[in-house]
C-alpha cells in the first residue's frame, strides 16, 4: 500500500528544468540529435489576451522567472514587475541558444501567468474599494505550496494586507488577521472566546471581533461592546447570504447602532464571497474587506512566448509563426498604459523611456530587484492615474 505524499516541485526540479511539458523535453533531444542545439533565437514573452470587460493587466512574476533562467546562459530583457499594461504588449525577451531554453517555458509562463492575473485581479479590487482597507484572504482556496506565490501576487497588486502567517518571513510585511468562526465554536461561547483573544494576542493586533457566529449580527456587535469597551477596534461580518438577504441591509443596522449609541470609531469588516460588485455596492458604509476567492482564482490573463528571431550567420533574422508579429522589439513609456513598441533596431517616434531592460546577461544578475513593498508603491501610483474599472 502506498503512503501519502505531498503533489509539489522542489526549487531544484524548478529551476533545472524537470518541471516542464513532455514536448519541450522531446524538442530538446531532437535539436541536439540533429546538431541544431547551438541554433540561437530570441523570443519574445507578450500579453495576449485580457479577461473580458479588462482593459489593463498587472505585469507581475519576474522575480520567480528570472530566477528559474539564472544560471543560464541566457540575456533576460523585462519591463518592470508591477508595470500596467495592455494586450499585445512585448513584457519580457529571453536571448541565446534555443535547446538552453525551452525546458523554462513551461515554468516562466506558469509564473508569469499567474501571478499576473492574480496580481491584476487584486489591482481591480483595490482601485474599487477606493479608500477602503483591503485584506486578501484567499489562501484556503489553493494548494498551500504556492501561498507565498499568492500572496506576494496579491500584495503587489494593491491589497492593503495579506493572512499567510509566514508573510513576514516571504514579503516582510506583518500578516493580518482576526478569528475563525471554528475558534468560538469551541468555546461555545462567543463572548468567551473574544475575551480570550483579547487577553492571549498581542496587544498591538487590532481587536476585531467576528459577530455573526450564533446570533443576530447587531446583538453579538453590541455584545462585543459590552466585553472589550474602548479596546474594540472594529467587527467583521462573514455572512455573504445571510439569512435575512441584503448584506448592506445589515452593515447599514450595524452602522446606525454604532452611531446612536456613540461608537462610530468602531469599524466594520465584511468577509466572504466578496467580489468587484459587492465592493462597489458596500465600499460606503464597510471601513475593510476581506477578498479570498475572487483574488485567488481570477479570470486568467493570458501570456504567450514565442521565437521572433534566428541568428544566422551572425545576422538577427527576423521569424514568427503565423499570427504572431516577427522581429524582436523594445517597449518606450510615455505615460501610464501609453507605449510605444518599435523593432529592436528603430528609434522610438513618440516615448523616449526604455523600459525593457536587461536583467540577466548570461544568467547573472546585472541589478537589484525591488522589494515587494516597493513594487506594490509603482503599482498603486499607476492606479492612481487610470478610469475606475467598471465591476465584473
């Protein structure tokens, strides 16, 4: 009988190749069988195609791919983790011996992919909520080994903050958290168990309590009240099909109260099921939301790599596949989500920033990465400047 095990790829497997799809493992037995493993290309990662209703997408995932091709004796170009950007648009151009190559292409547009659309999904989310606190809490619903993938994805993106626990470790950011419904049940007692929260965590975690566990949203809220005082920094509501309907119903009863019985200090939370629309409908009366699955599993962004260019002779050729444009290409700023993309060889008409850069030369590093904060920063001052989106 076979014992259990855990379904994941270790860092090695990763980045020496294993982790890839059966025919690129084939083509590369075929090019050094036929002696065409020193044929060398360049090709050229690019956004496809946006979700529907989308009109930009956060370029995110550089780090983990450049990480998978360093050591390689590749020359990485890339535009800036955290860059909005339109479809068609070249993100990244990977230059070398064709055969040194194609075993990445199955992990680099994996990570590309998705941490784009994740990263782009949280973006959204954020932009909607306007002023308001967004917590991503969307780890339950994925396979535990990528969660620093996810949440850094997600923080990138905007979010405010992240759950995972190992935050600090990963992204150096303090997680956020409150209190499952599973830690009252086993006190049996709502009160009891807010109590013991507020004497056991430190007291520089923001008490906010989660009011919705056994009876009616308002009661447990002033509940609360009565047991923490002054140190009650806010509640949380979880109940997304309640079973009175309307969520801004009660957020609206919960507000009132707080306001009549002077407590309008006291913040309100809503967790659960929230999506794009929800966020739009509640944003004026919930101080933060909780966003887990809508983050997590977001409409995806779609990624392509392809050759663009051969080397022949010591001449760069350009070549494409049908359907895709031939010629290797820079991309030039002028202003957020307004690009120019010439050929390599051309000047730009219009931009004059340069911003796909060269990040590998045969697989070293050749500048510093920014931290995840930093990435974040870029991320929000571009939002700052483009249409709310409207919610899907």
């Amino acid at each position: 009988m076979g014992k259990p095990r855990l379904y994941v790829a270790s860092e090695e497997e990763i980045t020496s190749g294993a982790i890839t799809d059966v025919y690129f493992a084939r083509t590369k037995k075929i090019l050094e069988a036929k002696g065409l493993d020193r044929v060398r290309v360049r090709m050229e990662v690019h956004i496809s195609d946006l979700p529907k209703g989308y009109e930009w997408a956060v370029y995110a995932g550089l780090e983990e791919a450049l990480k998978i091709l360093e050591g390689k004796p590749l020359d990485v170009y890339s535009i800036p983790e955290g860059t909005l950007v339109k479809s068609n648009t070249p993100v990244m151009l990977i230059e070398g011996f064709y055969a040194d190559m194609c075993l990445f292409e199955t992990a680099v547009l994996g990570v590309l992919r998705h941490a784009t659309s994740i990263a782009t999904k949280a973006s959204r989310v954020k932009k909607l909520a306007r002023d308001r606190r967004v917590v991503f809490f969307g780890l339950r619903a994925l396979h535990p080994a990528i969660a620093p993938s996810v949440d850094r994805a997600a923080y990138i993106g905007g979010v405010d903050a992240v759950s995972g626990d190992f935050s600090r470790r990963y992204l150096g950011v303090t997680p956020v958290g409150t209190m499952p419904h599973a830690l009252i049940v086993v006190f049996e007692d709502n009160v009891a168990a807010w109590k013991a929260f507020d004497e056991v965590i430190e007291p520089e975690v923001p008490r906010i309590m989660l009011v919705d566990t056994f009876n009616d949203e308002r009661v447990e809220t002033l509940q609360a009240i009565e047991a923490l005082g002054s140190r009650l920094y806010g509640v949380r509501l979880d109940t997304p099909r309640s079973r009175r309907g309307s969520m801004r119903e009660i957020v609206e009863e919960i507000r009132w109260t707080l306001k009549a019985l002077n407590y309008p200090e006291i913040k309100i939370v809503v967790s659960g099921g929230v999506g794009e629309k929800s966020i739009v409908e509640l944003r004026d009366i919930v101080d933060m939301f909780g966003v887990g699955t809508s983050i997590a599993f977001p409409p995806p962004v779609d990624i392509s790599m392809d050759i663009v260019e051969v080397d022949r002779g010591g001449r760069w050729v350009p070549i494409a596949k049908r359907g895709k444009m031939p010629g290797a290409k820079r991309v030039f700023k002028c202003d957020v989500l307004d690009y120019e993309v010439a050929l390599w060889s051309e000047e730009p008409a219009r931009c004059s920033e340069d911003i796909l850069v060269k990040w590998l030369e045969n697989g070293r590093l050749v500048r510093d990465y920014p931290n995840s904060s930093e990435i974040r920063s870029y991320v929000l001052s571009q939002l700052s400047r483009v249409p709310e989106p409207q919610a899907l």
